[in-house]
C-alpha cells in the first residue's frame, strides 16, 4: 500500500521572511545637506557646486549626472582640507598666545638687536607659528594624516573627472534620457474628436451617383427647374 505524500505546508513550517521594506522615494534622493559638517559648512554648498558642474559640462543622462555629483563631493572635500589646513595653523599659534591674545614667545634680544633692526609684528608672528608647528609634529602624527587626507580628495576628484570624460566618449552609444512630453496646444485639443463622439463613415459612391447629385433637372420646356430654396416669383 502506497503511502500519499502531502505536499502542502506543514504546521511546522514558517514563511520566508521577508526582506526590510524598500525606503520610500524621498528617502532615496540625494539631499545635499546630508554630507555638510554641522557647525561649520553651508548646508547647501554641495547643491551650488553641482548646480555649477551641470551648467558648465550639461550632463545628458542620469549616469552622468552622478559623475558630476561625485565631482562636487570632492570639491567639497577639498575646500573641507584647507579649512583643516586653517585649523592646524591657528592651533599651532595657540601654542603661544595667552588669554588677552598676546605672545609668550619674543625674538631672543641678542638676535634682534639693540634697536638697529626694525621687527615687525608680523614676524613674531611668524616664530610663534613656527615653534607652534614644531611642537605638533613632535606629539604627534597629525601633519602627516592631513596630507594623506587633502592628497585623497585631489584624486577622489580625478576620478570623478575621468568618470565622466568616459561617460561622456560613450554619448553616441548611451541613449540619453527621454524628454519631458509637451503639453498639446489649443488648437491640438479642439482637433480631437470628444469621447462620446461617433465618427461617421461616408460611403463611396459611384461617378454615375456624383452627377446625378449635382446635376440640376431640367423642365419640360427646356427651363431649369426651380429650387426649392430660392423664393417663388
């Protein structure tokens, strides 16, 4: 005796579970204050820095337009590395400076001299900012990270650069994106037969048909006939 092998769900067995829901649309696009520092960059820098990029190299496809946004990033990157750059400058002068501002740190006098020797404020300026550097480095590695990190977005920058020169050399092989429909003009819609409108199909009549529609009869006595339109005499 055979025995029946059921193939339906057993009490046992738990559905697939399903994977995280897809995020809604909005969430999905690309909000460029997503990547400013708070506090310290313009949240829509990187929206002008695109709008800049596009105006200038008119992308044609969305691929393209991803290269740009990509080239703004970097941009961004990169003006992000000089304000580090001012960062450091500023900490290494702090080095040396008390809290009224002024500097701990003078020219010794015998190198300056005995007034026979003009010294500018600015260049002691300069020995604080110098000895400043010097005690960073001495710490620790920062100046060294820095130029990895501003080398890096020079050629995140690169990249993108040569993304989109290759994006572009594919033009002829990419289709664009299609346009936006136009909307149909005025006289357009008055064309366009209403929807409870019923085209009437004329059917063709013979040569023999056509003239005697446009024949006029003529009477008995050779005189045309009159017409029932025209007004009696």
């Amino acid at each position: 005796m055979r025995r029946s092998h059921n193939s339906g769900p057993k009490p046992d067995d738990k559905p697939p579970a399903a994977g995280p829901p897809a995020p809604p649309a909005a969430a999905r696009e690309f909000r460029a204050a997503d990547f400013a520092v708070i506090r310290l960059e313009d949240f829509q820098e990187i929206a002008r820095l695109e709008a800049d990029l596009v105006s200038v190299y008119t992308p044609v496809n969305s691929q393209e337009r991803i290269a740009l946004r990509r080239m703004a990033l970097a941009q961004q990157a990169i003006f992000r590395a000089y304000r580090l750059e001012a960062g450091l400058c500023a900490s290494a002068m702090n080095e040396f400076c008390d809290g009224r501002g002024d500097l701990t740190l003078i020219m010794n006098a015998q190198f300056v001299g005995d007034g026979d020797i003009e010294i500018t404020q600015g260049q002691n300026r300069n020995m604080a900012f110098a000895e400043g550097f010097q005690r960073m480095v001495a710490r620790s590695d920062v100046w060294t990270v820095f130029l990895r990190y501003q080398a890096q977005a020079e050629r995140n920058y690169r990249r993108a650069l040569e993304e989109f020169e290759r994006l572009r050399a594919l033009r002829p092989e990419l289709a664009p994106n299609q346009p936006v429909p136009q909307a149909p003009r005025e006289e357009e819609l008055s064309a366009v037969p209403s929807p409870g409108h019923k085209r009437v199909r004329r059917r063709r009549q013979s040569p023999a048909a056509r003239s005697a529609v446009y024949t006029t009869p003529l009477s008995p006595a050779g005189t045309r006939a009159p017409s029932p339109f025209e007004a009696p005499t």
